[in-house]
C-alpha cells in the first residue's frame, strides 16, 4: 500500500523567503508527526497533531513556523521569513494511534537556504 | 527528561560476521524502545520495537534487539551482516510525558558492512 509522501523532496529556498512542505499521510492514520532533521543528527520533533488538533507544537523552534492539519490528513509545514539555519531534512512520520504504534516516516523534504 | 544514547558514531563489520549497534536508554518508567534504519536520501524504516514481553525482539531483515533493563540498554544485533545492511542506524524512545508519545532519537550509528 502507500506509504507516506512528501513534496517537494527538495526545496532551495533564498534567505527571507517562506517555504511551504506537505506531508501526505497514510490513509486512516489518526497522529501526524513532524521532525527536523541536521546534518549528521537525529530528527527532532517539531510538532503533533491528532486527527486536525494539534495537541503538541513544543518542538518548533520559533514563531515563524507553523504548522496546519486542517482535514486531519494532509498536513503542511510553513516557514516564514527562512534562515540559513533552518536547512535541514523535515521528516513526516504518521501512525494509527498513539500508545505502542510505530511510526511510518516519509522520504522528508530537504531545505537548503541560500 | 528521556533519552538514548547510541555510543558508537560508526561501526565497521566484515560481511558474514556478526554486528552489534549499541543504544542505551534513560527513561521514567517502562520504556517503549525502537530501531529505525536510514538509507541515504530516503526516509526511516522501522525495523522492531520493545513495548512488553520478551527481552529478544525479533524484527526486519534479521535484525532483532535485546532488552536489558539492569543495564538500561537495546542493543540491535543481527547474526550474520549483508554489505546491504549498510546504513544508519538510529534507536529511540517513546515520550509518554507529552501528549501523541513523540519518539526521541539517539545521535545514529552508521554501519558500515565491507566485502
């Protein structure tokens, strides 16, 4: 079956510009996570939410990202005003539910900013 | 506050040899464990997970992983390694203090399988 998608898989945006990246879920699946994701690190987590509630949004590192499920199945992550620190891999992951469920990661998007 | 360490930044193993990625963890309670491998430009894939039960965890491709609670640690272990095991290997905690159970990832261990 799909899996999870991510477009672009690629974006190069100029300092100062907003980005948009969209994480499609799997079909059904109720929690949508987001993750960033340094070069050579581990992802760290953004943002969660349930359904179209974002209940958990402690991992953004600063009011120019935001966030938005609307429908409770895509979900689209947007950066405002990029910074070079910024660059990065963005990981979606989805799952059926919380508890024990594992998660089910996209291919992420990689940022580069200029 | 949760966490796991994963020791190693790299280990190099001979193919057909048995390889061990090494993750220790410090958690408030029971842990939830995983294993996840990451091919270059491509996503996480879930490889096993230890919620209850067996300290053995049997998973994808071979891969299993012991619990051991005494010594905090979730080793991944595989007995016999393919040059296609190569990859990064990243082990992670469940977060149950926050609410959807975010996972925490070690810094990866990048394993490197040689012919």
């Amino acid at each position: 079956g799909a899996g999870v998608s991510q477009s672009p898989r690629y974006k190069v945006a100029k300092r100062g510009q907003d980005v948009a990246l969209r994480c499609d879920p799997i079909s059904g699946h109720v929690s949508l996570f987001w993750y960033q994701q340094a070069l050579g690190q581990g992802p760290e987590f953004l943002t969660y939410f349930q359904n179209e509630a974002q209940l958990d949004k402690s991992g953004l590192p600063s009011d120019r990202f935001f966030a938005e499920r609307p429908e409770g199945s895509v979900s689209t992550l947007k950066i405002q005003r990029t910074q070079q620190e910024d660059s990065a891999v963005y990981l979606c992951a989805s799952s059926p539910s919380g508890g024990a469920a594992e998660q089910f990661f996209g291919p992420g998007t990689r940022l580069t900013v200029l | 506050a949760q966490s796991v360490a994963q020791p190693e930044d790299q280990v190099n193993v001979a193919e057909g040899n048995p390889l061990t990625v090494k993750c220790t963890y410090s958690v408030s309670g029971n842990p939830y464990l995983f294993w996840y491998v990451q091919y270059p430009n491509r996503g996480l894939q879930f490889l096993l997970k230890y919620i209850t039960g067996d300290n053995l965890v049997k998973g994808s491709y071979g891969f299993e992983a012991e619990f051991n609670k005494s010594q905090t640690s979730f080793h991944l272990k595989k007995p016999s390694a393919l040059v296609s095991d190569s990859a990064l290997y990243f082990c992670a905690v469940r977060d149950f203090y926050n609410q959807g159970g975010k996972l925490i990832f070690g810094q990866g261990t990048e394993l490197s399988v040689k012919p």
